[in-house]
C-alpha cells in the first residue's frame, strides 16, 4: 500500500519534533495493516469515506482509494484536536 501526503499534511509534519514525526508516521503506517490499528473512527458528513486517526492530542484525516491496482493511503490533515475539525 502506498502512502501520501497532502501539502498541508507535510507542513505540519515539518513543524514537529522529530520525536512527534516518529510518533505519528509509525501510527499512520498501522494504517496500511489489515485490519488497521489504532484508535479510527468514520467522520460524519462526508460522503468519501473519510476516517480520523487519534493520537494523543492529534488528529490525522484519512482515506483508501484505489488507483489502477495500487491501494493508496491519502493522509488529507494532521493537526491538534482542536483546530483539525474547523
């Protein structure tokens, strides 16, 4: 399974810690597990299979699409508890 990364996603992770980057890229590759782990729970009011990861105080919004025979994980955004929802 292949991994990536919005723009936005990437400039949170380029603001953080190298040991919260560690933190959340190991959590994000439990994704491409089957089944995935960690705490990931449907968001409502998207039609697009948008899923939320938590981690700790962090929010990482996901989805898995298909393109041509590669399963893709599309990190959309990475962002505190508070603001990621807005």
């Amino acid at each position: 399974m292949k991994i990536e990364y919005t723009r936005d996603a990437v400039k949170f992770l380029e603001k953080q810690t190298k040991k919260s980057v560690a933190r959340i890229r190991e959590a994000i590759a439990k994704l491409t597990l089957t089944p995935p782990e960690g705490d990931v729970a449907l968001i409502q009011g998207y039609s697009d299979g948008r899923k939320r990861l938590r981690i700790g105080s962090w929010r990482v919004i996901f989805k898995y699409a298909t393109d041509a025979r590669v399963e893709i994980l599309m990190i959309i955004e990475i962002g505190n508890r508070g603001d990621i929802y807005k």
